[in-house]
C-alpha cells in the first residue's frame, strides 16, 4: 500500500480522548534526567509532589497525544524516522489532567523515489473540563520507503539557524545505559529501543535512545542552565534530530541566548556526534 496525498490531507482524529497523571509526570522528569541527585533542591520538585503537587518538565507535551504516527497511514512503517519536533504550549502544563486531542496530517511532500517523503503531523491538547487549549504539536516525519508517491514536491519547515559565535552556555547531561528502557513506560514501545536484535537488524550497535527523550534532555539542560528550574518560563520548544544517542551517552547542551530565544544544539560528547540541532527555545517574557 503506497502513500495517497488526498487520503493523507482528509486524515483527521478529533477529540480523542487522553488522561495522564501525577506518576505519569513524574516518570517523565525522571527519564529527561531529573532527580538523579536525591537531595537536588530544585530538581525534587519534579520528581516529588511534597505535599502538592510537582513541576512539570514543559517537553512532557510530546507524551500526551496517543499513536502520534500511526502505523496506518500507508507507509512503510519500518521506514519511518521522526525527523523533526516543534511544541508551543499556551500555558504551563499542570502536574495531571483529562485531555481532548486533535490529530492532522497537515502536508504530504514527495522528495522522489531515492529520497522518501516528509510527512508533517500536528496536534492540539485541550482541557476536557472547558476546553482550554494547553498545547499544539508539530513534527515531520520522513518516509524513507515512500517517494514517488505522486504527491507535491517541496520542502518542510526551514530550519532554525544559530547564532555564529561561540556558544553562551553549555550544559553536560549523562544519560543511563538503561534509559531507554525507562523512556519507552512513555508509551513508545517500539522494539528499537529495546531489542538488541531489532537494533542490529537496521545496522545500530545496541537499542538507541528515543528521540523525543533527547529532546527532553535538551528541555532539562535549558531549564537548569538558564530558567533556574522554572517550567513556566517555556513557551516553545523546537529542533530537528541528526543521529541517535546511544544509551550511556553524555549529552552536551550548546546554548546562545538572544533576549528570550535560546538557540540549542545538542552533541553526543564522548563519539563528537550532532544528535539534535536547530534548536528554538522562546521563553515567556
């Protein structure tokens, strides 16, 4: 079965119905690299509700829209990458909620049969006790398997560019051998990140981290580098990923700060590989 643009363009999910706990916000905090100083006075809060309830980590969004790629959009699904996140959230998250959730395939974009195609999705969370909207999602996803499908030719969103200069700010985050095995209680149970047979049958050397727990690496290192831990200072969030982070990587954050945007890149230190780049962070003012 081969893509179809007019099916793609009429593929829509309204109010899907969506519920998440504090544990659920915790375990995110978790896996993104908080508390792993026990007695860090301002990374327990989100990993402990002290009575309250906890903090939330803003990239905990990206979590919260069930089957985000569906397997049956007509694609080869072993082909698909996640190339790309972006996230606005219009408020802070709170700590749990029931949620409504809109699904779109927002463009189909056929690169060529050598080339795949870039398919770009969006969601938007609402509050189901009044509506309100908390967040909208945006990724593009590349379909290896799929050009030549017949649909438009183009391009997907441009990119971010940083600064040129010397970074503002770094940050280093180690990551855990067996973090993945954690992120993917997240909900993305893909064997890729488990499976060191499943790895090896697509050429990586053990199961790989989740892109999206990089990205929330990259959220922590700019909340504990530049926003003091203050989650409500994060409004956007965006980058594009560039190469997989092996499990037990340390993950070093480069930030430039330009009135409330941070551009961030984002390298595996010990290999000297980009695994994220492109970055926009826009802070509240």
């Amino acid at each position: 079965m081969a893509l179809n643009y007019e099916e793609l363009m009429a593929r829509s999910e309204s109010d899907i119905p969506f519920s998440y706990s504090d544990t659920d916000t915790m375990l995110y905090a978790l896996c993104v690299g908080m508390g792993r100083d026990p007695l860090h006075r301002k990374e327990l809060p989100y990993v402990y509700e002290q009575g309250g309830e906890p903090g939330t980590v803003p990239t905990l969004a990206t979590v919260l829209v069930p089957d985000m790629f569906p397997q049956d959009l007509g694609w080869d699904y072993s082909q698909v990458l996640h190339s790309e996140q972006r996230m606005y959230l219009y408020r802070p998250l709170p700590a749990a909620a029931d949620l409504l959730i809109n699904k779109r395939v927002v463009d189909a974009i056929d690169r060529g049969p050598t080339r795949g195609a870039l398919v770009l999705l969006e969601a938007e969370g609402r509050l189901a006790s009044d509506d309100t909207v908390l967040f909208t999602l945006g990724c593009t996803v590349v379909a290896r398997g799929d050009g030549g499908f017949g649909g438009p030719s183009g391009k997907g969103p441009a990119p971010h560019r940083a600064p040129r200069r010397e970074p503002d700010l770094s940050c280093d985050i180690g990551t855990r051998s067996d973090q993945a095995l954690f992120y993917r209680l997240m909900g993305d149970r893909n064997p890729l990140h488990a499976d060191p047979a499943a790895a090896g049958a697509v050429g990586f050397e053990r199961p790989i981290l989740h892109g999206l727990c990089t990205f929330g690496v990259a959220c922590k290192a700019v909340l504990q580098t530049i926003c003091d831990y203050d989650y409500t200072l994060i409004e956007q969030f965006d980058g594009r990923f560039s190469s997989p982070v092996l499990p037990g990587d340390t993950i070093t954050t480069d930030m430039w700060q330009d009135g409330n945007v941070v551009s961030f890149q984002c390298t595996a230190r010990e290999r000297g590989v980009v695994v994220l780049r492109n970055g926009k962070c826009t802070l509240r003012a």
